[in-house]
C-alpha cells in the first residue's frame, strides 16, 4: 500500500501489510493500493481528527484492491480510466 501525499512536504509512503503493518523504505511502482489525498487529510485521518468522509471529501482518491480501500473502493475511487 502506497499512500502518495499532495501538497505541504508531498511524497509517498509505502506500507507492507502481511500480519502487521509496516513502513518500507522501497516504493513499488504498482502497490496494490495507492491512496492519494491532501498532506492535510493524511495527517488528519493519523491524529484522529477527521474520518474517511472529510478524508473524501478534501479530494483523497483510491486506486488498486477494492478489498483492500476503504469501504470496498466505491466512494472516491479512481478507475483504470482516470475517471
């Protein structure tokens, strides 16, 4: 899981999840979720001052594993088009 961030610092994290979750130093070019939002709303949804839907809301996009995205991926969710 990638989580690309837009705005202040930007950059991107990538997070191996197999049993516990981890930051990894390596950032795969097709993680098999990339959630991309505001610098604002990550930090946000981190400190719990915000839920998925203010996350959606401030333009948080997800690609890749409807499994894995939150809510199954349909809200916010950005399809093989770019739509």
């Amino acid at each position: 899981m990638v989580f690309a961030l837009e705005g202040g610092p930007g950059g991107a994290i990538a997070v191996e999840v197999a049993g516990r979750a981890r930051v990894v130093e390596d950032i795969p070019d097709q993680p098999t979720v990339r959630v991309i939002l505001p610098f604002e709303a990550f930090i946000a949804l981190g400190g719990g001052r915000c839920g998925a839907d203010e996350a959606i809301a401030a333009g948080t996009r997800i690609e890749g594993d409807d499994e894995l995205a939150v809510d199954g991926g349909e809200v916010g969710r950005v399809d093989d088009d770019g739509a």
